[in-house]
C-alpha cells in the first residue's frame, strides 16, 4: 500500500479522501489555491502545499505545479478526486513517467473514453445499445433527411466539435430538420471553425441513469449496481439517488440486467479499470450509452450507503495493484439513499451567491451523511463550483428515505449566502417526485416555488 | 440615466459595450463570471453608454456600478 498520498482537489472531496486514506495508514498532503488556505481540507490534511493563485489553471489544474508538490513531499501516490485533472490522461501520463501512481484508469483507458464518437464506436461494437444516429458528419440537408427517415423523429442536430449544448438544436419534422441543419452548420463553422454536423435520435424527456463499475488490474470487473441523476439544472445534477425508482422492488428486472450487462461490456471493451461510471439514457422502455466517466463519481455516496462498499478504499487499494475481493455476487443493496449537492446559489433563478458562511450548522439524524468542503466563518469565494456540501441521507425505504432527507434539509442553518436547499424542500413535497416518476426536464416543469 | 450593477458576486469576463453606444433594455452590457458560470448584465432601460466603470478581469461585488447609461 502507499506511504504517503497527495490529494490533487479541493473541498469536500480532498476531505473525504483525506479521511478514507489515513484510515487505510497512508499519511497524507493537501494541495490548494490561494483562495482556499482558510478551508478544513488545508488543515485536516498531514502536509498542505500552496500550488499558486485563485484561478483553477494557476492552482488546480496546474499540472506541473502539482507534480512538483508530489516531488517535494515524497508522495508515492495522486488521487484526482473528479473534476481539475481527474479526467486528464497527460496528467495521468506525467505522473506515471515521475514513478508516482495515479489513482485512477490507465492512461490509455482514458483517450479512449475521451473522443465521444470514437467511443461510441466502441462500445457499439461491443453490443451496447447506443443513441441512434449517424456514425459521421453529414455531408448536406439531404443527407440529414434521409439519415432522419431511419433514425425516426425527433431528431437532434449536433455540431462537430461542439459540447455542454452549444450547436444543438432538435426537430420534429422534416421541414424542421431543414431548417435547423442549416443553422447547425453556420454555428459549428462561427463557434468551432468545423462545419461538420450528426443527428442522432432526440429524447423530449429521458431518464439519467448510470451504472457504478469497479475493475482491478488482474481483469476482475464487477458492477456495484445503478443510480439515477434525472434531476438537473442546466446540465448538472441537482438530487441523485439509489435504486432508480424505475428499478425498485424489483421491477424491470429484465431491463436492469440489460443495463448491468451493457456498463461492464462498455468498460470491458475501453480496457477499465479502478472505479469508473457507464452513463445512460433511459426512455419508452429503452436504455442507451452515453458516455463513460473515468473517475470516481460526485454522487458515489449514495452506492456506498445502499451497497456498503468503500468505493474511495478500493480505488486505493485497485491503484497498489490489490486484487479486487468482492465478487458480483456480493453486491447487494441495502435501503435507498438521496443525494443533495447543497450550491451556494439563488434557489429560482439559480444564480450563483458566493459569500461569508455567518451561520454553517449542518444537521445531524438517523441515516445521514454530509460531505461538507466548509466551516462556519469560512468564505464561499466566487472562483471554483458553487458546490459547498453534499448531504446524503438513506433510509429503509425511499420513502423513509424522503422523510429523512426533508427533517434534515430543514434542519441545515446557513447564513451569510443564499443556498438551494429551498428547492431541494420543493423537490421533496413534489408528488411526481415522490411517485419516483422522473426525467431531466424535471425541473423545467416541476418543484416551483 | 441609470446605473447598471452587479446583480452577483464575481469577475468581469467580457465588457460587451463601448461608451457613446445607444443600447436597448435587454442588451448585453457585461458578462460576469463567478462559479464557473457566465452570467449576463443586462441593460435595465434604453439609452447611451455614458461611463463604464469596470475592466475586464476585474473582481467585483453585488450592487458595484459597472454601466452608467444615459
């Protein structure tokens, strides 16, 4: 096992690893920004080294400055958390080439996760249900009104080289589809200076559902079951939680093993390993791959609470070249558990609110959890993700679960910034919610105050 | 006249107007950035661009002028 592991993050999740590691006897180090030094993560850390000012490319995705840390402190080991460098294969490359273990996929692994249609390819390949669409750019309108015949409407158009929805546009029909591939070509050429242009099928409403997988170096490969992340705000998710209410007590089983099946295929043929998630959509019936994140998961909590297993742990043990001891078989769970990423931000309009935390008073109760980046007399600094803390509660049930979460949230006290906890109340006294019947576009339609 | 200020906390990311510019209520006058999220600045009446009173990588605070419109 390691000696000494340096912790490449910030907030919340250098904590957590901090606490996982010197549990596992490995002393530790905190890197961070100069915005940060006041934060409990600097602290609570054995050895805390100032990689450079406020702006993430000067501090935390400073890769050489990061490399020099490790160097100085005689770190054998890096855990990137998620996020920053985490999912970098230069900076996993680097270290390797320095002799200090990286804790995460091989290099390798990475680059082929990386390209989306390179890996869509892949896993397609492999038997696993993927978007339909085409396989590359589209020439003309025609070409696009054909490719859409088959596909079936509606049909999404997405720019080559675009991302985070930029160059996206959806049509019902074909008159629609002549008119938004047009314009989908004169973005990507202004944005992207590439005027390439796919369709793929496009789902009004689906379901994000993702699958948690865990692989060691001597080709043993498990799945630690599913979570759903179907409530979002523009792109990020709000609430997670585990089982998808699509799954509990049993139903679909069928369909959650096509599920299960398809995560370790996807990570089978991208040559896993370490803890990583397989991402889908769900819709009528059907689930389709849509990218695999080669890191550890900002809402892996909630598989550790309902499953048991100490996901950050084995990524420490995977990465010293320990055999992965839980067989699939072993994976049960337990209960339901809810994820609430608590941002610092207006809760309507989700504008961002940094500020002084006057008043932090995190709550206590019967099966809760809260990963906090914070203390009271702490400043949220407008520099990194409005993320300040997490709260995971679990229950027996998902609706035992609900009545914990809704005690807690209300008892959470923060003064000084505007926080969403608000909307996380209003998510949890919303009867679609409650009835587990969600969708992406949930927030768009649901929870108003 | 009007002054347009922070509605958040952050860093000026881009001035999207120049002094003497007519702009409409609405127009993006600045962008902010705080969280990884660009936020517009909009105009909150129709007029001129008299002053501007922020740069660009400036950190600013909610309720800081930074467009006086005339």
């Amino acid at each position: 096992m390691f000696k000494k592991l340096l912790i490449a993050n910030r907030g919340e999740i250098s904590r957590r690893i901090n606490t996982v590691a010197k549990g596992m006897g490995i002393s530790t180090v905190a890197v961070y920004s100069d915005a940060d030094a006041e934060l409990p993560f600097v602290r609570e850390a054995d050895q805390a080294v100032r990689l450079g000012p406020a702006p993430a490319k000067d501090s935390y995705l400073n890769i050489p400055a990061i490399l020099e840390a490790a160097k100085s402190t005689g770190a054998d080991a890096v855990h990137p958390g998620y996020g920053f460098v985490s999912e970098n294969a230069e900076f996993a490359s680097a270290c390797k080439a320095a002799g200090i273990t990286f804790v995460g996929p091989p290099p390798e692994a990475m680059l082929r996760m990386k390209d989306k249609s390179q890996a869509r390819k892949l896993v397609s390949a492999a038997g696993v249900p993927v978007v339909p669409g085409t396989e590359d750019v589209l020439p003309d309108a025609n070409a696009a009104l054909a490719a859409a015949e088959s596909i079936g409407y509606p049909v999404l158009c997405k720019a080559a080289g675009g991302g985070g929805g930029i160059g996206m546009a959806a049509a019902n029909n074909p008159a629609e589809l002549e008119k938004v591939f047009r314009q989908c070509t004169d973005r990507a050429k202004a944005a992207f200076g590439r005027e390439g242009v796919y369709i793929e099928r496009y789902f009004p409403a689906p379901r994000h559902i993702e699958v948690q997988i865990l692989g060691d170096h001597h080709g043993h490969l498990i799945h630690c079951l599913e979570r759903e992340c179907s409530i979002q705000r523009r792109h990020q998710k709000v609430v997670e939680e585990a089982p998808s209410p699509l799954f509990a007590d049993g139903r679909n089983a069928e369909l959650s093993q096509k599920l299960f099946t398809a995560a370790i295929a996807a990570a089978r043929a991208f040559g896993y390993a370490n803890a990583g998630t397989v991402e889908f959509l769900y819709s009528d019936g059907g689930i389709y791959f849509i990218e695999m994140n080669a890191r550890l998961q900002v809402e892996h909590p909630v598989t550790e609470l309902t499953t048991g297993l100490d996901l950050i742990g084995w990524q420490l043990r995977i990465a010293a070249g320990e055999k992965l001891t839980v067989k699939q078989e072993d994976v049960k769970r337990r209960g339901a558990a809810l994820e609430f990423r608590i941002y610092a931000e207006d809760p309507v309009k989700f504008f961002p609110s940094p500020g002084p935390l006057k008043v932090y008073q995190p709550p206590t109760g019967e099966g809760v959890r809260l990963d906090s980046g914070y203390a009271e007399g702490n400043t949220v600094t407008p520099n990194y993700d409005p993320m300040i803390a997490k709260l995971i509660v679990s229950g027996a049930t998902r609706a035992e679960a609900i009545e914990r979460s809704i005690q807690a949230l209300k008892g959470f006290r923060i003064e000084g910034i505007k926080t969403n906890i608000p909307l996380h109340l209003r998510i949890l006294q919303d009867p679609v919610f409650r009835a587990g019947d969600l969708n992406t576009r949930f927030l768009e339609h649901h929870a108003k105050p | 006249m009007a002054d347009v200020a922070a509605h958040i906390t952050g860093t000026v990311w881009k001035i999207e107007v120049k002094v003497g510019q007519k702009v409409s209520s609405g127009d993006t006058l600045v962008i902010l950035e705080s969280m990884k999220m660009e936020m517009p600045v909009e105009a909150t009446e129709d007029g001129t661009v008299k002053e501007i009173r922020c740069k660009e990588s400036q950190p600013v605070n909610e309720g800081d002028v930074l467009v006086v419109l005339g």
